[in-house]
C-alpha cells in the first residue's frame, strides 16, 4: 500500500503569495500526495489562482470559514491521506520536503 499525504492549505486573501505556495506542493518529487485549499471568501485573486491549479486539487473551496484553525479542520475533513498537515498560504515546502516525510 502507498503512503498518501494529504496537505490542508488555508488561505485568506493571501492571492500575491498562493501561486508559490501551491507550486512548492505540485512539484513535490513523492506521489501520491493530495492538496486540499481552504479559502476563507477572498476578496483578491485568490480564487483564480486556485482555478489554475484546481487539476491537482482534491478539494478546494472558497467561503467564510471561521478563521485559520477552524478552515485546516474543515479541511482536514476533506482529507483521505495516511499523514494529515498543513501548509499556511504564505509559506512553501522546500524541494523535497513530503518525500522526507514519508521516509521518516
């Protein structure tokens, strides 16, 4: 059986730095992986920046949520993966970070 990693992106007007953020998880070197965005209603670009990655998304999904912890436990409710986590919009995982993950 393969290990799936699920990773929950909350967001919230944060447009200028989810297209990095999504990009350092679709070109992770392990597979199968699965992205999850939870967009908390932006007012930015947001949502079009996750159409363009919506191929790779398991689940997306943009309306008020509650704030921060309340949109990655909504998200985690949308997971399927052996290893749950998280990934806040303004951040990114270095080349190599989930296939580090799964060896450990």
């Amino acid at each position: 059986m393969a290990l799936r990693i699920s990773v929950v992106v909350p967001s919230m007007n944060q447009g200028r730095t989810l297209r990095a953020c999504l990009q350092s998880i679709v070109t992770q070197d392990f597979k199968p992986h699965e992205i999850v965005v939870i967009d908390g209603g932006s007012k930015d670009d947001s949502v079009a920046v996750i159409r363009e990655f919506q191929q790779h998304l398991h689940f997306w999904c943009s309306e008020p949520d509650g704030g921060q912890t309340l949109g990655i436990v909504k998200g985690f409710q949308h997971c399927s993966g052996d290893i749950l986590c998280w990934l806040n919009s303004d951040d990114l995982f270095t080349p190599g970070a989930l296939r580090a993950v799964a060896e450990a």
